[in-house]
C-alpha cells in the first residue's frame, strides 16, 4: 500500500488554462440565462446614483443642459460656428444628449469590473453582465435627456 500522501498527488487533477487567441466568444445563452443578475445589478446602479444625490433625477438633464450653455457661449458666440439654421442652443443638445450617454457607458463599463472585483473573484457569472448593468441604467439618463430635447 502506498503512503497517503501518494494517494493524494495521484487523486489530484491537473487543469491547465491557457489564454485564448481572437475573438473570445460571447456566450448570448449563458448570458440570457443571467438576465435577472443584470435586472438586479441595473437597478442597484440607479438606486444608489439618484437616492444619494441632493437633485436625483433632475442630474440627469442638469448636466447636459450646463454643458449646452457653455458650448453655445463657446462654439456659437465665441467661435461663431454654424448650426446650419437651426438655433445653436438645440444643435449642441441635439449632439451632447447622446455623446453623454456613450461616455459615461464607455466609462462606467471599464469601472464597473474595477469596482466589482470582489464579486468576480468569488462567484461565477459571464463578466459581460456588469457593463450591461451599467448600460441598462444610463437608458434613465438618456430618456431624460431625450424627453427635455
């Protein structure tokens, strides 16, 4: 009989990983099946983003409208640049509503892995449910947006 030790280097499984080259695939049914994880996590975003802030929801057309206003003194007056008839307040909304919402996607996405690290390490889930947790809920600050437009 061999010594326990042995016994226990012989049960012992060796799984080698290795990186994987191209396009890693993206897993749409395991992904699907994770649907309520991205409903929940969405929801937890948008929760603490407007329950802890003074204005709330009001942030959401706030920024965009401030942004406008310091574009159309700098862009419209300043640089007398055209809008192509259209008043330069609403050109530079029309373009600042939906360019706010791409960068604070691109943004919160690559933060959102950094910030949930914890979570990864520890449980398995596919990764692409955190950035579109945060997509999902920058849909409230994009609707906002639209709806003053």
């Amino acid at each position: 009989m061999g010594s326990i030790k042995e016994t226990m280097i012989k049960a012992t499984t060796v799984a080698e990983m290795a990186a994987r080259r191209g396009w890693i695939p993206l897993r749409l049914r395991e992904l699907w099946g994770a649907r309520e994880l991205v409903g929940f996590l969405a929801w937890r975003d948008l929760h603490v983003r407007y329950r802890q802030t003074v204005i709330g929801f009001l942030w959401a057309v706030v920024q965009p409208l401030f942004t406008m206003v310091v574009f159309s003194v700098v862009f419209g007056h300043l640089a007398q640049l055209g809008s192509e008839g259209l008043p330069y307040p609403l050109f530079a909304y029309a373009a600042l509503v939906p360019w706010q919402f791409f960068v604070y996607c691109v943004t919160q996405s690559g933060s959102s892995l950094l910030a949930n690290q914890g979570l990864i390490t520890k449980v398995y889930f596919p990764r692409l449910v955190l950035p579109l947790a945060n997509l999902f809920g920058s849909y409230v600050d994009l609707a906002a947006g639209v709806a003053v437009l």
